[in-house]
C-alpha cells in the first residue's frame, strides 16, 4: 500500500504540469502519419536523423529495422533487458548482469550499443535503456561503418531518446504487476516560445519492483529533461540530459548446481538480503547543433558526455569438495567509474551532374570511452583460517549472514592498486565520407563510400597481477563500403552491400627472446557481404525485408597451443556466420498490427589452432529465432477501442556465451515464451493488460563451467502487468 500511495503521489504531482491544448506546427523533420485515434505505428518509413542519412529505408542498400515506442508500449516492455529483442529478426539478449545492461547478440556476435547515434557501449553497460525515454530504437545490420568507427561486423543497435515536438502534448502513467512492480512515469513536451524558437520535453520516472527470487529488489530513478532551441529559421541547437539512478540487491540472479540446468526452485536465489546492495548514477548529455547552409546541405555536430558511477559489491563461489549441495560464496567488490566523451561533426546534401544526383556526407568522429573497476575479493583470516566464506545450502537455502563477518565500509572502494584492478578504454579519430550516387530519376541507387580510422585500445592494463601486462594497441585501418539498391516500383526494391570494419586488440605472444612474452597487437578484422529484398504492402500500410548474407571475422585471438598454460595468444581464429533474415511489420488488415520475424544464423569456427573447437557455434549463438506478435484493435461497434494481443519468442539450437576456449559442451535447450493481453484505448485514456509466460515454463539462459557444474539465470515465471495511461 505504501508503494501505491508514492506512485499516486508521484503521478498527482506529474499532473499539476498540464498544459493548454494549444498546438502548433512542428519545425523537427519527422515522420508524420495520421490515421484514427486508434491507429498504431508499428511500421516507420523513415530512420532517425541521427544516423546521417537522408534515404528512405526502402532505398537504403543496408537492413536497418526500427521498432517504435507505440510497440514498447503495447508489449510493456520497461527496458532493453526485457523483450525488445523479439521485434528483430536474429537479435536475442543473452544473459549476464541482466539488472545492469543489455548484452544483445546478433548475426553471431555482440552488438554494439549507440545512443542518438554514437557508440557508447563500455564495459558492462551502459545501463539499460528505459522505455520512459525511448523515441525509438534501430537495428542496424552489417557494419555500417559510415554510421559509426569501429565494431563487429554483426552490425548495432541504436536508441534514439525522446526530444521536444514542437507541440503541446502530455502524458502520464502507472504501471504495476506481479512481484510488486509500481511504477509511474509523465512525459510532459510543450512550447516555452512559440512559432518553433524555443521548446522543452521533460521525461520523469520512479519505480520499485521485487523478483520472483527472494532478497532482490530494484529502485530506479530517470529524470530526463531536454531543450530545443531555434535562434534563426537556419540553427537548431538542442540539449538533452539523462539522470539514471539504480539501487539493486545484485546485478543477476545466478544458479548454480552440479546436476543440470534448471535443476533448482524458479524462486531460489543465493544471495543475502546482508550482502551490500549496488547503487548506480549515470548522467548523459547530449548536445546537438544543425546548421542550413544553403539548398538541401546541413552541417551538424554533435557532442556527448557520459559519466557512470557504480558503489556496490557482488558475490561469487565455488561448490564444496566434500558436498556437491554447498556452494561457498565469496565477496568481491563492485566500484567502477566509466567515462566517454564522443564527438561527430558532418556535413552532408546533394547535388547534381546531369541527370545524376549526388547525395553526400562527409566527416570527422572522435571517441575516448575509459572504464575503470576494483573487482577486489574480501579475504580475512582469523586463526589460519579462511573466514571470509558465506556456503549455503542449494536444496534449502538459509538467509540471513552475520553482519559482523561482512567486509567493512571501507573495503568498498576504488583503488589503482588492487590486484584486480581494471583499466579499459578506447579512443579513436575518424575521417569518412559516403556518396550515394541516384541515377535513372532514382531507380538505381549506387553507395561509395570509405572511412579512415585510427584507434587505440587497451583491456586489463594492469588486470589480475603485476606481471599480467597487456599492451595498448594503436592500429589504423581504411574500411571501404560498397551498395548498391535498385527499385522496381515505389514499394518494391532490391540491394547488396560489401561492408568491412576492424577493432584494434591487445594481447601478448610468445617471444624466445623475452619470457614475459611480446606485445600482439594485430587488429580484428571483419567484413559483411549481404544481399536482400524490401517491399511495402497495400499503400505502405506493412513492410517485408528479406536479406542473406555473410559476416568474416578474422584474427580472433586464441591460445597458443605449443606453450600452453602461459597466457600467450595467437591471432590465427576466424570466424563465420551464414544466415537468412525475414522481418514483416505494420498494419496487415485495418485493426491488427503484426510484428513476425524470422533469422536462420549458422555461426562457427572455422579456424582455430586447437582442431577441435572448428565448427563450434559461435558463443551467444542460437541458429533459429522466430518471433510473433499480433496486436489487434477494435475500431467499431459495440466493442470500438478493445483490443487483443498476442505473442511468442522462440529460440532454437542456442549456444551459451561462455566462449570458444570452454572446456564443456556449451548448448541450451530451446526456447518459448508466450503471452497474452487485452487493452482498451480511448482519446485520452488507456490501459493495457499483459500476461507473460503463460505456459508457465521454466524459461533460462546460462552456461557451463570448466569444472562441469551448470550456471543459469531464471527468465520470470507466469506474470503479469497493468498500464494505465492519460494524455492531456
């Protein structure tokens, strides 16, 4: 009742904000579509301006799939660790700090994250993106280096933030549901002066939830103001802030058994409700400044400034020798601080050489993203022996630690000369330019284009021990890229892609002239060739995208198997992925919106010194992923704004992430989730009901370790949730 009362609170004062319904026109170039009230965009024509490009995505020669915040919505989806994925054919979260950050995985590998358009991704985060301030998110498949710098070739996924509209437009809503979820939001977007000069947004979010696990509860916090401000009808300058803060019990809820997978309780959990709980702060600011210079040119820059900070600890352990159900946990601490400055500056138009018009961008990124953490575990001896274990009892676990033996206060800090101290980071200077050449009155569309970037990476410098040296690699690389896309009609076109990216790497090799080894420092490399099909249906109302490609990945480090056990590596892994991707989207008959999507990924080894390990599937893999989701609404008669839902996600031939070196078998059952809602949406008034895992199936992902015992985290078991929303 408490927690109710503070969310109603919360809301109550979300309303005094309300303002007249005043409206003007929007001066964002954005995507308009107006239908009935009851209409849902669940298909965008269009990708956000913070990919640089001027194209259509039906003319684009790239598969970029963009999944609205009206989707988000009517799946309750709060955050990327949840069921975004299952709006893109092949992309799959994969599990680990699953309260933290996602870690989403796609055409074999891990996907980089990008916010407004730049690469943020650290290490372990950045936190999850919350839907409250979510505009949209965009798959991008494939390399892409003209959109970003360095990166797997599998492609990445970028969240575009909620910025002002230029219209009088407010909302408010609470969300509650299974394991004391409550939860309230108000975005609140209006006009400070009129005709387009100055305009605000003001996203506000607080939430508590429990688990269906005991000791974990989680708390978060987003305030998320942003301006817009036109000086001239030429500049556009807008600044956006974000405020995350997170309070959790532990950042994943990790099993662990020496008999199988999923082999525990659903609702077992082996932390402590005494262990020290975790706080993150994470501010973001985001500048962005658009300059008409004359015709159709722009000349944008843009600026972000990210600064996370983590204050908590996290458990770990091993099972006992003498009993297979006592797994003695050990305490380590949690303080990291990560850091990115990102800069972009680019300009870009078209022109014309006879009937050939050239659209063109053109410029310059700079990245410095640092990460530095003390993973330190608490020892402490008393009397010759080890009294800085916690075992508990895996069949009937027992809660409750002495405070007395926990670490102090002062063991949580961040300190440069712990012996698990970790410093990483990357830092980048990159020079581009792309023309899509349109020929033909734009039915042929050809794309030249080339990046020049020189990088510097450094992980685990110094990581573990004094003597565990890992050198900074400074490597620089020209990545060329060339589509082609051709349309048959308005709605029905074809493309191809050749894409190449790298990433500078760090590791030491064996030397006979040094026996701490030498710097390895060659560069991964990756390339995509890709070819597919697009099509609108019915006047634009659904869209299909049907693309097969190729991912290379090469120079992968692996072991050095003529001196084993030393730590030496060796850049002769290649890895790659084969796969088939099917995306349909939209409004397939008036009321009922679909998402079906469908990704075959064959992704392997096929070079690696130790024999054995080629043709494994690639870590995170899973061959087959089929996801559905029908969302229809009633538009007249009796039952005229009700609507039904209805959706599954379905995983096959799933591979853990616990890496190509894994001594055991790292294969998953496959996966199926279900669920069900109903909703009722009115011109100011909605509420949504969705029931999830409705089969009630124990749903994991996990993997493997070394000494055979089986590692998993629980997905929820049968749940539920209600969102009541109000516009005004």
């Amino acid at each position: 009742m408490k927690n109710v009362l503070i969310c109603a609170s919360l809301l109550g004062s979300m309303l005094t904000f309300a303002q007249e319904n005043d409206s003007i026109k929007s001066n964002d170039i954005e995507e308009v579509v107006v239908n009935g009230k009851y209409y849902q965009k669940y298909k965008l024509n269009e990708v956000s301006g913070s990919l640089r490009l001027q194209t259509p995505i039906m003319e684009l020669p790239q598969n970029v799939q963009s999944i609205s915040s009206q989707v988000l919505a009517d799946q309750i989806t709060l955050n990327m660790s949840e069921g975004i994925v299952r709006n893109v054919s092949g992309a799959r979260k994969v599990e680990h700090w699953d309260n933290v950050y996602s870690n989403v995985f796609m055409r074999g590998a891990s996907i980089a994250t990008y916010m407004n358009g730049m690469n943020v991704s650290s290490t372990w985060g950045p936190i999850n993106p919350d839907a409250s301030i979510i505009d949209r998110i965009e798959f991008v498949k494939g390399p892409a280096g003209f959109m970003g710098s360095m990166g797997d070739p599998a492609g990445f996924y970028n969240v575009v933030t909620k910025k002002p509209t230029g219209k009088f437009q407010n909302s408010v809503r609470f969300t509650t549901g299974s394991y004391n979820l409550f939860r309230g939001e108000a975005d609140l977007d209006g006009v400070i002066v009129k005709n387009g000069v100055l305009d605000y947004r003001l996203n506000l979010m607080g939430s508590t939830n429990g688990s269906w696990t005991e000791n974990d509860k989680t708390k978060k916090i987003i305030v998320a103001p942003s301006l817009t401000f036109r000086p001239t009808k030429t500049t556009t300058l807008t600044a956006q802030y974000n405020y995350q803060f997170l309070n959790f019990s532990q950042p994943g809820a990790y099993l662990m058994s020496n008999d199988s997978y999923a082999s525990l309780n659903v609702h077992t959990n082996f932390n402590d409700k005494n262990f020290k709980k975790t706080e993150v702060k994470d501010q973001s600011l985001f500048l962005t400044l658009d300059q008409k210079l004359f015709k159709d040119w722009t000349w944008s820059t843009q600026y972000a400034y990210m600064d996370m900070n983590y204050d908590g600890g996290s458990w770990w352990g091993s099972f006992d020798t003498n009993n297979s159900n006592i797994f003695n946990r050990t305490l380590s601490n949690w303080q990291a601080v990560g850091k990115n400055h990102i800069f972009q500056t680019y300009v870009r138009g078209s022109l014309k050489t006879g009937n050939i018009v050239h659209k063109v961008i053109a410029g310059f990124d700079y990245g410095d993203r640092k990460y530095n953490a003390d993973f330190s575990g608490y020892s402490k001896i008393v009397g010759g022996v080890e009294t800085a274990i916690y075992p508990i009892n895996i069949q009937n676990p027992q809660y409750g630690v002495d405070p007395s033996t926990l670490p102090p206060d002062s063991f949580y800090t961040l300190s440069t000369a712990a012996p698990f101290y970790n410093d990483q980071g990357v830092k980048y200077t990159s020079y581009y330019a792309q023309d899509q050449i349109e020929m033909f009155n734009n039915k042929l569309r050809l794309t030249l284009a080339g990046r020049y970037t020189n990088g510097k990476t450094y992980a685990g410098y110094p990581f573990y021990s004094p003597n565990n040296i890992v050198p900074k690699d400074t490597a620089g690389e020209f990545t060329p890229r060339v589509g082609v896309s051709y349309s048959f009609n308005e709605n029905f076109s074809a493309y191809g892609v050749f894409d190449k990216t790298f990433v500078p790497q760090s590791a030491i090799q064996y030397s006979d002239a040094n026996p701490n080894g030498e710097p390895l420092t060659t560069p991964f490399k990756g390339q995509n060739l890709e070819v597919g099909i697009k099509k609108d249906w019915f006047g634009g109302k659904w869209n299909s995208t049907f693309a097969v490609y190729e991912i290379t990945r090469q120079n992968i480090f692996t072991s050095d198997t003529a001196h084993p056990n030393l730590g030496f590596s060796l850049a002769t892994g290649e890895q790659r992925a084969r796969g088939f991707e099917a995306d349909i989207k939209g409004e397939i008959v008036k009321g009922l919106n679909v998402v079906i999507n469908y990704a075959y990924t064959d992704a392997k080894t096929v070079k690696d010194n130790d024999e054995t390990r080629i043709g494994q599937q690639s870590p995170g893999n899973a061959k087959n992923v089929q996801n559905t989701w029908l969302s229809y609404r009633f538009e007249d008669g009796k039952l005229k704004g009700f609507g039904l839902s209805a959706g599954y996600q379905y995983q096959g031939g799933r591979q853990s992430w616990f890496g190509t070196s894994a001594k055991q078998d790292q294969t998953l059952e496959d996966y199926f989730d279900t669920n069900f809602g109903i909703s009722y949406a009115a011109k100011k008034f909605d509420v949504n009901l969705i029931l999830n895992n409705v089969l009630n199936r124990k749903l994991y992902s996990g993997y493997r370790n070394d000494d055979g015992s089986y590692a998993w985290i629980y997905n929820a078991p049968r749940n539920w949730r209600l969102s009541i929303g109000y516009k005004f």
